[in-house]
C-alpha cells in the first residue's frame, strides 16, 4: 500500500495498489499536468513483471517561467491534491489525491473512496533527474550497484560516487554524471536505457562491472549494508542469484587499489592528499602544539598561553613550519617565547 506520508490523516487501506494499466494511465496524465510547470518530468522505470505499483514517484527539475512562482503549493494546486506534506527547496513532496470514480472501477477491488499518493522530488539540474533515474530505477538496481562499489571502498548516492573520507571530514565526490560513473564502472549507460525484460537480466547487467567479485557476496555474514536494506526483496534475490551462479570474477582485489585508481581517474587525488595532510596536520597539533602542553610547561593562565603560542608561530614563520618537529625542540621555542615576553 502506498499513502505512508499521510497515514495519520486519511485511512491507510483508501490507498490501493495500483494495477499497471491504471498505474500507466495516471502517471501519463498527472506528469503532463506537471509539465505545464517543469520542462523535465520524469518517473524511474519500473522493475520487469511487476503486477501493480503503490506510489507515483516523480523526478523534476528546471522550473517554467511564469506569472507564478513554481512551488509545492502551486504543484498541490496543479495536480489537485487533497494533502499534501510540501517540503521546499531540493526535496520530495508529498501529495495524496483522490481517485475519479471511473479510475475506482479500474482496481480489482473498487471502494468508495480510494487515494493515490504522488511523490515529487524536485532537482537541482537535469543531471540530478539522471541520477536520480539511474539509482531508483528498475528495482533494487540502485541499490545493487551501489553495493558493488560499496564492496571496493567507493560509495554512490544521490550526489554521485564518492570516497568517504574519516570523520569529521565529508566524502570527497568523485564524480555526478551517471554516464561517467557508469563508464568508469565498465557498464553500459545504453544498455540500461533499453531496460530489461526479466529481472535475471538485471543480475546480469550488474555483474558486467569490472568491479563485480562474487567472492564479496558469498559471505555467510550480511555486512551492515546488507543489514539496512534486509527488506529489499530484489537485491536479497541476487545475492541468492550470485550464490547461485558463478560469474565472471573482474579485477581489483582490494579496496585501497580500487579507491587509489578511482581519484586518479577522476583527477581528485590532489583533493584527496590535500584532504589527507589537513587531518594529519590537526592530529599532529593536537598532540604536539597545544594549550594543555603548553599550560603544563609554563604554568601560564590562558591569556599568557595564547601570546606564547601566537609568538612561537610568528617566530616559526607560520604555523605549518612546526609540523613534524620533535617535541622537545617545541618544547624549547616555548619556553623560549616565555622568557622573551617577560610572562
């Protein structure tokens, strides 16, 4: 059942599973009445067979030009919504709509009253609406592939593919076009495009990446990835697909080469050994050129700590000139800017 977003305000049951031709036929008229307000509407492709559908999941972007700003409350407005849960900015709205009578008598089970939930994300660029295709569509795709990457030590959102860097500092994005990351992922962005028959196809499909080991996915124990999508029905089937058979091993053996290879290629390995000396450097510092240190060596109060340490920098010539000498050596300039400001 879709309608989850309004479960507080309408009963869930009025929310019924839509069968593909009522599902077809409301997508097509709800996304041309969204076309008068975006010039790109578009919905993910659905998985192979699937016998009915919860909600209409639209991906939105370049706002048309008008008398009216576009807003979720002029989206709710447009599509004639009854609820909406609208969220601005680049996020996915919520509207719940009442189904006619006529589309009622389409389900297998008519009510007297029935909804259908229509999620709109709205994105920053057409890029996003790309990504967004690849990643939610066809199933558990999305999922499928970011979990081949994820077993090399990249990771791939709605952002793009990244390297997660250790904390506090951000992943560092690799690259947002889907078409590169799916060449650099040795897979077929045409391919995808002529969608797929059967959901086996799928499987195969993802295992022509370069970077797929089924050794990765023959583990007894589920990683805590595994463990967060536990309920995808699709991506647990192919990993019984890949017990199952035994595809071709690709390259890569470990996950530092993968994420080396992966910053060259898409030119940020600067970025990342820039990245990398900022959290040595604060580690180094901590550790080495600190008020605690400082405190103990001189006995000073913090106002007299602060003049040291800002005059043991000058005297360095920056602060970075102090990286990597030993400590007895600062220890010394310390003690050393102490005397000479009389402290």
């Amino acid at each position: 059942m879709g309608g989850r977003a309004f479960s507080q305000e309408l009963p869930p049951d009025s929310f019924p599973r839509l069968p593909t031709r009522l599902y077809e036929a409301l997508k097509d008229r709800l996304g041309t009445l969204l076309s008068t307000v975006y010039t790109t509407v578009k919905v993910p492709p659905e998985a192979p067979a699937k016998k009915d559908h919860g909600d209409i999941d639209f991906v939105v972007s370049q706002p048309i030009q008008g008398k009216e700003e576009v807003n979720p409350a002029l989206v709710s407005r447009i599509l004639g919504a009854v609820r909406s849960v609208e969220l601005d900015s680049n996020r996915t709205s919520h509207y719940a709509l009442e189904m006619s009578q006529d589309d009622i008598l389409l389900l297998p089970q008519p009510l007297e009253k029935a909804y259908i939930q229509v999620d709109v994300r709205v994105c920053l660029d057409d890029e996003e609406v790309e990504r967004l295709m690849v990643l939610h569509g066809y199933g558990d795709l999305g999922i499928i592939i970011g979990s081949i990457v994820r077993s090399h030590g990249l990771l791939l959102s709605t952002k793009g593919l990244k390297v997660p860097c250790p904390p506090p500092d951000p992943p560092i994005l690799l690259s947002g076009s889907p078409r590169a990351i799916f060449e650099y992922m040795g897979l077929s962005m045409d391919r995808w495009k002529e969608g797929f028959i059967t959901i086996e196809d799928i499987f195969v499909f993802a295992a022509t990446s370069r970077f797929f080991d089924p050794r990765r996915f023959r583990a007894s124990q589920m990683s805590s990835f595994d463990k967060t999508v536990k309920e995808r029905m699709m991506y647990h089937n192919f990993r019984v697909w890949v017990k199952n058979n035994i595809p071709t091993v690709h390259h890569h053996e470990s996950k530092r080469d993968a994420v080396e290879e992966a910053l060259v290629h898409f030119g940020k390995k600067d970025e990342w050994d820039a990245a990398a000396f900022a959290r040595y450097t604060r580690s180094w510092f901590k550790n080495n050129f600190n008020g605690k240190l400082v405190a103990e060596w001189t006995g000073l109060g913090w106002r007299g700590i602060k003049a040291v340490m800002d005059d043991v920098r000058t005297s360095a010539g920056g602060e970075y000139a102090l990286v990597d000498r030993p400590l007895e050596d600062i220890k010394k300039m310390v003690m050393a800017s102490k005397d000479s400001l009389s402290l």
